[in-house]
C-alpha cells in the first residue's frame, strides 16, 4: 500500500481549461436541482459506516463541489449529527467558487491535488470521470484522506450504446470515461482504494433526471427496474448511478480495517 502512495510522482491533476477558466460554470447553479438527492443518499452510506467504526470526523473536503450546495448541505447535518467540529473546505478549480459563501465551510479556488491538504473524509461528486488520466487523479486525492466517497455516474449502458450518445457526453456533461458497475468498482481497486460499501441512486428520481419528454415516458419502466434489478436498469435504459465508500491505503493502516470492511 505505501508503495502505491509513493507512486504518484505528479502533485497536481490534467484539468481541461473549460473548468478552470469557469466556462463550464458560467452558470453557477449548475446541478444544483441534484445537491440534495446525492447529499442524502452519500449521508445515509457514510454515517452508516462513521457509526460502525466509532470514526472521529475533524476535517472534510468536497472537491471539485460546483456549486458549493452539497458541501453545505453535508457540512450542515454532519455537525447536526454530532460531528460539531468538523473543518469543513470545498475546492473547485473553476473561479466562480471563490464568490461562494456559506457559513461553515471554506470555498476554495484551487487544485485539490496540488495543495498540502490532508483530511479524514474527502468526497469525489461527479467529479473524476471529467479528469484524464483517472486512475493518477483518483490515487493523488486519495493520498490526502482517510476515507474516500464516491458518487459515480453509469453511463455505459444499452440505451447510451444503442443511439451513440458517447459522443454527445465528452462534451456535455464533460465525460471522458463511461462507466458501469463492475468497471467503477475495479477502477477504484486500480486506484488502491479498499470499497467497503456501495449503492445505486437513481436519477430518474431527482427533476434534472426527467427534463427530457424521453426521460417522462421512460419513467415507469425505469422506476419497476430500479425496484427489481438496479443492476439491470444500469445495463439497460440507464438512470441509475454508484454512491462508494471507500477506504485508501492511509485509512486502511489507520483504521485498521479487515478484509470485510468492518
């Protein structure tokens, strides 16, 4: 494990300029509708798991946060839920979040990767699939925390294939890498990561997930997947994500956690 710590000679991640410049954010509130759904749905994995390891929280980063709303919202429970100091930061590397301002978390306009940050939790929203090189950038953040969680979207499916969307995607939303299950997961294995837990979230659900007459209609057939097999609603028409907790070498040797996880 420490061998695949001293394994990133590179500090910092490749960012294409349309991030960094902010024209991917010209509007801030961008995904803003979903912050709720996927604060909720990483809150009820990882307080789970916080629980299971009497895990004491004093630093947490949300990088690559957007529009700053999950970081406020996961900063807000997490202290409602005992955890009242927690250092709370946000990076971006996107300029608009330094206008950002919500009490209880720090918005920073900078690169995770390439800062001297060290904390117990960071979380990756959508974020790494816009990286290249993923398997660098997932390892250098992973180098600077404990316990890593993960909301991964699942774009390789039948639906997607079918009408060539891969194209349309490495534009917007920005995805350079399309994912299902069992890749998302060996991903973060190739990265050194330990996952001890994951979910589906469903997208379908949040009003980004039904903005399409396409999405309406899909609706139904994609909500009686999602309760039979959310596995095969992944393969097939889609709308069904991956939310990992994740544990990174630094974390495994601190936390001591055994081959199960727990």
């Amino acid at each position: 494990m420490e061998q695949l710590e001293r394994s990133a000679a590179r500090t910092e991640s490749i960012v294409d300029p349309m991030y960094s410049k902010g024209a991917y954010f010209e509007d801030t509130q961008r995904h803003s509708a979903d912050a709720q759904f996927k604060a909720d749905n990483f809150l009820k994995l990882f307080l789970r798991f916080a629980a299971r390891r009497s895990m004491t929280l004093r630093s947490f980063a949300d990088v690559g946060c957007g529009s700053g709303d999950i970081a406020r919202l996961l900063a807000a429970t997490l202290r409602q839920k005992g955890f009242d100091s927690i250092e709370f930061k946000a990076y971006d590397v996107s300029p608009h979040v330094a206008h950002i301002k919500h009490d209880g978390v720090e918005y920073i306009n900078g690169d995770f990767c390439a800062s001297d940050e060290t904390v117990d939790v960071a979380t990756l929203f959508d974020v790494f699939e816009h990286v290249p090189d993923t398997i660098e950038f997932i390892k250098s953040v992973a180098q600077r925390c404990k316990v890593l969680g993960l909301h991964i979207p699942l774009d390789y499916s039948l639906n997607v294939a079918v009408r060539d969307l891969f194209r349309s995607k490495l534009d917007d939303p920005g995805h350079l890498v399309f994912m299902d299950t069992v890749t998302a997961l060996n991903l973060l294995a190739l990265s050194g990561l330990r996952v001890v837990d994951y979910e589906y979230t469903f997208g379908f659900n949040v009003p980004s997930g039904r903005s399409s007459l396409r999405s309406k209609l899909a609706f139904p057939l994609r909500y009686l997947l999602a309760r039979t097999s959310p596995w095969l609603l992944s393969k097939t028409l889609g709308g069904a994500s991956l939310i990992v907790i994740a544990v990174t070498p630094r974390g495994l040797r601190d936390m001591n956690i055994a081959g199960n996880g727990k």
